[in-house]
C-alpha cells in the first residue's frame, strides 16, 4: 500500500482505499496516477502520459484534463498533491515513507554479503507474496532460507513501500514466547499480547506490512496458529515464513528452497562459473585468500567441491573458508571427513550455522525416537531408494509399517529427507552431507553392524535377479539406485571393521551390475580383491554361485581391461569346472562362450573352434533358442577367422534369419555376454566384404550400428567399429565415412579406458594417415599401435594391421623390415589356425621380393630374375589361397599385382589373360556406380585402368618372345 494524502493505494491489486473503503475511480485515471507516482517526483509532460496511457491511440487533451479533474476530487483536501506545470505537464507531489507517517518502522537485519544464485527464487517468492497471505520458505538447514527472506523483504520495502516486520524466532520455545518475541519487535506489551493477539495487528498500518517470521521449525505448530489468526483478521497483511517444515494451514503457500545450480563435470569452465554454487564459494574464498582459484585447474577443483557438497550455500561458505588454511586440492582431499571439516562460519552467525554439525544437530533434535531410529538406519543408503529399503533395512521387525510411514513423512518434513517421484514410484534420497551425519549419529549408538548386515542382505536379494551374470539388460530406476547403496555398503564389508563373507557374498550380484553398466575397471577391482578374500576365507563359506559370478565378471573384465587372456581363460576353466560340478548349466554355457572370447582374443583359432564347438554341442543337447542362436554365430565367427568363409557365411545368414524370427531374448539368455545380431551382423559384413559384395558389406555395417542401443554393454560399440566399420569403409574408398567411425571409436574407448581399442584405433589411424598421403606419419602410428597391442597380447584380427604396415615399409622401401614383419606374421597364423588373411600376407611377400628385384638388380641379373619368379610365384599362390577360401577380393588384389608385373615385364598378352576371368564379373563384385560412373570398388578401378594400359596399340602384341 502507498499513502497518496488520505489515500491508501496498491498498485499490484489496482485498490484504493480512503478511510478504510474502496474507493472506485475510472481504469485511466488509476493509470494516470500510477504514471505521476512512478515519476517520483518529476515532471511527466501531456504527451508521456497519453503515450503511458494510451498507446497506439489519437487522443485529444481534454480527456487527460477530465480525468487529472477526476483523481483530485478523489485527493479532496489533498488535491494539490497532483500540480499542473504550465506548458510543461503534471506533477504528483512525492510522499514521505510510511515509517515516517505511522508508528511502526522496519527492522530488517543487515546482510554483510550479497545474494548469489537466487535471482529466479527471489522473483518467484515476490510474486507468490503477492497472491498468497502466508508464504513459507522451506528447505534443509543451511539452504539459504533466511538471506532469501530478507532479500526478498528488500524487495518489498523499496518498491511495494510496505513495512517489514522481522521477527527471529531461534530462541523461541512456547507459545508464550513466539508471542513475547513478536511483540517485542512490534513494541506492544507482553502482556497486552498474550491477552489479545489483534493487539498485534493495531500496531501494524494498515498501508502494509511484511511480517518475516524467521527459524520456525522448532515451534512450527505456534507460527502455524498465529499465521492463520492474523491473516485472517488483516487482509493487508503478508507473511513470510521460514522453516524446515511447512505450517500446513489453508493461508500457506510452499516454497521449496533448492540448493544452488551445481555445473556438470563436462562443462567448460566459463559455463562453470555461471552456477550459482560456484560464484558463492569463490565470492567467499577470495574474501579471504583473493588471489585463489586464478586458473582453469582450480575453477574446476571448485567446481567438483560445489558438486560434493551438492550446492548447500552453508557448506559451501564453510568450505571455502577453510581455503586459506588448506587451499583448494586441501579442502577437496578431505571432503570424506566434511562434518569435521565445514566449521568456523561466521562469528555472528547462529550457532547451528558455525559448523554444518551443529546445523543437523538442530534439525535432529527435533525428531521423536522413532524418527531418529529410522533416520540413523538410513546412514547406508547412497543415491535413491524405494519404501521396500526402508522397511527391510530400516524398520525394525514388529513395528507396523505405518509407524515407518509416519518417520519417514516427518524426515520429509523436517527436510532431512528429500522425496522425488518418477511417475507413480516415490524415491528418497539422504544429501551425503545428511548420510554423513546420520552415520556418525548410527556410530555414536553403536547400531553399525547391525544395520549394516541387514543392509547387505537386503542388497543382495535387491540385485540378485539382474547381475548374476552379464550383460544384463535391467536398466530400471531401482536397479540404478541400488549401485551406489551397495558400493557403500561393500566399503563398509571390506572395512577391519566390516563382514568379509557377507562382502563377498554381495559382490556376487554387485560385480555383475558393475560390468552391465560398463564400469569394467570397477569390475576388475572390486572382483579381483573379492576373489582375493574368497580364496582366504574358510572353504565352504562362500557358495558356488557366488565364486561363478565373481570368476566370470572378474575374467570379462579383465579382457576388457588389457589383462592377460591366459588370466582370463584360467578363471574360466574355473567356472567351467565349478559349474559342471553343480549341474549348472548356465554357467557352463557362459563359461564355454568366455573361454571361446579368450581364445579369440588373443589370436589362437585353433582353441576358439575347440570351444566354439563344444559351446554349440553343449546347447544343442539343452539350450534355449536363443542359446543355439548365439553358439552358430560364435562358430561361424571362428570359422571366418579360419578362413572358412562360405561355410561361414552360410551360417550367419541362417541364424540371422531365425534370430529375426525368434523374438527378444529372456534374461538367462542374454547372460551370454553378447548380443548375436550385431556380432553376427558385423561379421557377415566382412565376410561380404572379403567376397567383393562391397554395397553389401557398407549395408551391413550401418544395420549393426543400428542394432547397437544405450544399454548393451559397450565393448559392442568398440568392436564394431574397430575391426569391422573403419577398415571395410577405409578399404572401400570411404575415407569420409571410415573418419567418422573412427572418431567414434575413438572417443569411446577412451570414455571408457578401453586401452586395447584406443591402441586399435591409433592403427586406423595410421591407415587412414597412408591413405592420404602421410607415410612418415601412417608407418609411426602403426609401429606404435602394433607394438602396444602386442605387448598387451591383444591379437584379435590384427592380420589386416600388419599387412597395412608391412606393405608400407615396401614403399618406402625398408624391405628387410617388412619381410621380417610378413615373416612373424605368417609364422604365428601356421600356429594358430588364423588364415583368415593368409593370402594377402603371401601377397604382401611377394610385393618385398618384386620391390627388391626391381629396385637392386639390373635387368638380365640372374639374382633379379629369381626375386621375381619367386614374387610371380607368392602370387599365384595367394590366388590359389583365396580361391579356395572363397576371398574373391584379395584373389583380384592378387591378380592385379601379377598382371602389373607381367606388364612390367613385358608379358601384356600374359596379364591380359590372367585378369580377363575377373572382368567377367559382375553385380556386386564389379561394385557398379551409376550409368558412366567408374565402379566405387578401388580394386574393380584398378582393374579398369590396368586392362586400358595393356590394350594400348604399343603393348597389344608384345611378348615375350618378341622382345627375345
């Protein structure tokens, strides 16, 4: 309300008020009025108050006179107030302030610091004042409640002009009390108070007034009463609560106070230093040590305290204030013992606002037993957990659920707790500076075992049914919630104070979830120190099932990890044995399937055909479906690496077939560990590939990309992509496209500290390098990734590698080199059955006998002409090798360099006849482009230029014998 002579006026709710009745004036003259107030004092000339008042309009000036001859009469003995100015407009006289005219004048509390992060909150709040009687700000201890209320009491004040009352309730315990301490700021008598409550309205004018009633919680059914009384006794009055709870009364109106906007960790670090969070921690750490947190390293450090202390204000001016003692790396180092940490706030604050602590002391103090029972029985809960936790952790065996029901609703009230919703689900969540705190109070009653063995029991069945084996394909809320609860609670069992055997019992089902969701290097340590505690303890005390899924996550994990495959394959045997044991047949067929992934991986055939077999005879006799399915892809695979490949081929698309026919996969099926469509897919693309169906092939590869989704286990992605969608696009001339995957790929393993693939990748990189020109470059970046690969034991489809380097030393003619490499490499395939690439090794032999023939003896040399018998030779044999596997590509690769060759040599006639059976080629061998376009093959345009140069007049009749 504003005082305009006898008038009381509001301009948010367009009302006037004169001796305490409204008083209708016209919706122009109200206008005009508010024009003159908003001037403040100035002259408004004619023209901006028509302009105001009415836009857009042609308005003649006599009807702004009638209306200013209106708004005097209204003013009556006050109608000077409003002036004209001749010539030049009107003026309204400025008012004093009403804590001048009436008998009450403000007291708002001085803030030493500015508000950070709350602009929208305090925009939010004004405008809720100004629809409900009764607003209550409510949140956790140090969210920030009270600098809220007085910034938005400020706003209040200066341009609504109303009075604001502030009335700090901390040390109120009664009603008797509430009442003597409102009194006291409204200076009316106790006594006058306690008799009558309106006695507190006389001495508040009726212009306005904001009534901030600050730290309610303690006494929140006394504010409760007295709000709803005076509210609704005073329809001008406006009251601001601040509470952990709400008031529940039908005035009230909510508003949650969150914490502030915390950056994500991927931000860059001007989007960092838009988060409120962040502003506040740097604005009170460079109040005590300016020159802190000056670059990007530190920023971020900052950053991910803001994101620990989950955007709590009072924890977060806590923390930087311990920034001058420890610096930032300090205070993020010891985050873990925050309770200890987060003290010293300022000297004036509130008690319970010096040390976080105390702050929850606060809060848990006011608690009934129940609700503190249940409160410190949560301490193990990380993340969100759903009301089935609560009761099989928390409640304790006899109590009725709806005294759970009722402790859980007042932590929510209280703000100990906060409840979210995902649809109809309700989820609870404890801050970790809650858990914190609510740990240290189960510690103090000594209830840490207790709860935690219940917890870890619970945990257990919780995840039983989803992480047996992998990769599972839950991807629910409830499985995501209970990953960071059992990682709590797994700290706790592998503690000197925990429950080892009931920690390894957990990690049983825990490890499984891990891997699922593509945390491998977790799996790998939490499974290996599992493991390492499982031997040690007494034999028996762990079951069967238990050390099978620890075994097989820990061996999954470690070939994602750059472990050793010997490794992997021993924990499999392990299973393999275990589970023949025990009858059990799903994990004899996983173990089967892991000691064939082993065996692949690294490079020995010859085993993976051995287990590939066994696998596919073992679900013969009892396997789903679904199980058949995935074992004809596993033995086709092997069969392509063998240099099978029409057997294989034949295969793969029999079981595609069917798998499109089949139906999604159960949950013990999908236990395998791969998804058979997309491993099946890829590899008929390379099949395909290999057989000269290059349309085909690029077809296949984007349908298994396709196949690919957010939750498969992400080796899947790696795969693909690096042994099948780089190389075959690359090879087919798409070096756009093969760019794009890789970077893909790239970026992946990375992600994911895929070391094997990123290595991988370094080696299409090298490629890709070759492939434009860069050799320097492309012969480093192979050597490199070789080696590591090497050195990792990584053997997985790395023929196609070496041929690319070797074939690279032979142009820029280090040929011992590359001969030893096609040596090793032809030596190691004899060894373990991989003869997938045989051919293009003999070729790339041959290719090191013609470059030294041609490059070191003169023509007629007895030494020139046995290299190249022996390079025509190499060639005729690695035709012959991929006829027979059925390569139709690297048998024209090999073609093309003996016709060049003979070309060379002056046999055109001889060449012409060699290549003359693949020109006959059509379809998807020939790789056609459009009418009059070149074939998109880069072997099929060879071809096309060779068989041009040898039909030049000069060389059609040439022979040999001619040249003799």
């Amino acid at each position: 309300m504003i005082k305009i002579g006898a008038l009381l006026v509001n301009f948010e709710q367009r009302e006037i008020l004169r001796n305490g009745l409204p008083l209708r004036i016209s919706a122009r003259a109200f206008d005009i009025l508010e024009v003159l107030f908003r001037a403040n004092g100035s002259i408004v000339t004619k023209d901006d108050i028509i302009d105001s008042v009415w836009p857009d309009q042609i308005v003649e000036e006599n009807r702004l006179q009638v209306h200013i001859a209106a708004l005097r009469k209204a003013l009556e003995a006050d109608r000077e107030l409003i002036k004209t100015v001749t010539g030049r407009g009107y003026i309204l006289i400025p008012q004093a302030p009403l804590a001048q005219q009436g008998t009450l004048a403000s007291n708002l509390p001085g803030r030493p610091t500015t508000l950070v992060g709350r602009d929208a909150d305090v925009e939010n709040v004004v405008a809720k004042l100004a629809e409900s009687a009764v607003v209550t700000l409510v949140g956790a201890g140090g969210i920030g409640k009270t600098a809220l209320a007085i910034r938005v009491a400020e706003m209040a004040q200066a341009h609504f002009a109303r009075t604001v009352c502030f009335v700090e309730l901390a040390s109120a315990s009664s009603r008797e009390s509430v009442l003597a301490t409102m009194a006291l700021a409204l200076q009316v008598g106790p006594a006058e108070v306690l008799q009558d409550t309106r006695a507190l309205l006389a001495r508040m004018p009726p212009e306005g007034v904001l009534l901030v009633l600050d730290n309610a919680e303690h006494v929140v059914d006394e504010v409760a009463e007295l709000a709803e009384n005076l509210v609704a006794h005073a329809r001008w009055l406006r009251v601001l609560v601040t509470s952990r709870e709400p008031l529940t009364i039908r005035a009230e109106t909510v508003y949650r106070v969150e914490p502030l906007a915390v950056p994500a960790t991927e931000d860059t670090v001007e989007a960092m230093l838009d988060h409120g969070a962040v502003q506040l921690f740097l604005q009170r750490a460079r109040d005590i040590a300016p020159r802190c947190a000056a670059d990007e390293a530190s920023v971020r450090a900052v950053a991910d305290i803001c994101r620990q202390l989950e955007g709590l204000p009072l924890a977060i001016e806590l923390a930087a204030a311990r920034v001058a003692t420890l610096g930032i790396e300090g205070v993020a180092a010891r985050l873990d013992d925050r309770l200890d940490l987060l003290s010293g706030g300022l000297r004036l604050a509130l008690p319970r606002h010096q040390t976080l602590r105390a702050t929850f002391d606060w809060s848990y103090a006011l608690l009934d037993a129940e609700a503190k029972g249940l409160f410190r029985s949560l301490a193990f809960f990380a993340g969100t957990f759903a009301f089935d936790a609560v009761c099989a952790v928390a409640t304790e065996p006899g109590v009725p659920i709806a005294a759970a029901i009722t402790a859980l609703g007042e932590l929510a009230a209280k703000s100990l707790l906060t409840v979210e919703f995902h649809g109809a689900i309700a989820l609870y969540r404890l801050t970790e500076s809650t858990r914190a705190y609510a740990m240290e109070k189960l510690q103090d009653e000594g209830e840490v075992q207790r709860v935690a063995q219940r917890h870890l029991r619970y945990l257990q069945r919780q995840i039983e049914d989803r992480s047996a084996l992998v990769p599972h394909r839950s991807k629910s809320a409830q499985a995501h919630s209970s990953l960071d609860a059992a990682r709590s609670a797994w700290d706790w069992a592998f503690s000197s104070d925990g429950d080892a055997a009931l920690g390894v019992a957990l990690a049983g089902s825990l490890v499984g979830t891990l891997l699922d969701a593509s945390l491998v290097h977790e799996c790998r340590e939490r499974a290996q120190l599992a493991l390492e505690t499982l031997d040690a303890l007494p034999k028996g005390a762990v079951d069967a099932t238990c050390e099978m899924r620890v075994c097989s996550a820990y061996a999954a994990a470690l070939l994602m990890t750059d472990g050793a495959a010997a490794d992997a394959a021993a924990l499999w045997r392990r299973v393999l044995e275990r589970a023949t044991g025990c009858a059990d047949a799903v994990f004899e067929a996983r173990a089967m399937w892991g000691l064939w992934n082993a065996a692949m991986t690294a490079g020995d055939i010859h085993a993976s055909l051995r287990f590939a077999t066994r696998f596919e005879a073992r679900t013969q006799r009892g396997g789903s479906a679904w199980q058949k399915l995935c074992a004809s892809a596993t033995l086709a695979a092997s069969l392509h690496c063998f240099g099978e490949l029409e057997q294989a081929r034949e295969r793969l698309e029999r079981t595609l077939a069917s798998l499109e026919v089949t139906g999604p996969q159960s949950r013990a099926d999908s236990d395998l560990g791969m998804e058979p469509r997309i491993f099946g897919t890829g590899t008929l693309a390379r099949i395909v590939w290999m057989q000269g169906e290059t349309t085909l092939a690029l077809d296949l590869i984007e349908r298994a990309i396709n196949l690919v989704r957010a939750d498969m286990l992400e080796p899947s992605l790696c795969h693909l992509l690096a042994v099948v969608a780089v190389p075959i696009a690359l090879a087919c001339g798409e070096s756009e496209l093969a760019a794009s995957h890789l970077a893909l790929l790239r970026s992946q393993a990375a992600l994911n500290r895929f070391d094997a693939w990123q290595d991988y990748g370094e080696c299409l990189a090298g490629q890709l390098a070759l492939d434009a020109g860069r050799h320097e470059e492309g012969i480093a970046r192979l050597e490199a990734g070789l080696a590591s690969l090497e050195a990792r034991g990584f053997r997985r489809l790395t023929s196609p590698l070496i041929v690319s380097y070797a074939q690279a030393l032979v142009r820029e003619g280090r040929l011992d080199e590359a001969l030893a490499t096609i040596d090793e490499a032809q030596r190691r395939t004899a060894s373990d059955g991989d003869h997938a690439f045989d051919a293009e090794l003999m070729r790339t032999s041959a290719q090191v006998d013609l470059s030294r023939a041609r490059g070191g003896y003169a023509a007629g040399d007895k030494t020139r002409a046995r290299l190249i018998e022996a390079g025509h030779r190499k060639l005729a044999q690695a035709m012959a090798l991929a006829r027979e596997q059925g390569a139709w590509l690297f048998e024209l690769r090999a073609a093309l360099d003996l016709g060049e060759s003979l070309a060379q040599d002056g046999a055109p006639r001889e060449a012409r006849a060699l290549l003359a059976p693949f020109e006959r080629f059509g379809g998807e061998h020939a790789a056609q482009g459009q009418e009059g376009e070149p074939p998109s093959l880069p072997e099929m345009r060879k071809l096309a230029a060779l068989r041009r140069e040898l039909d030049m007049p000069g060389l059609r009749d040439i022979d040999m014998a001619d040249v003799i």
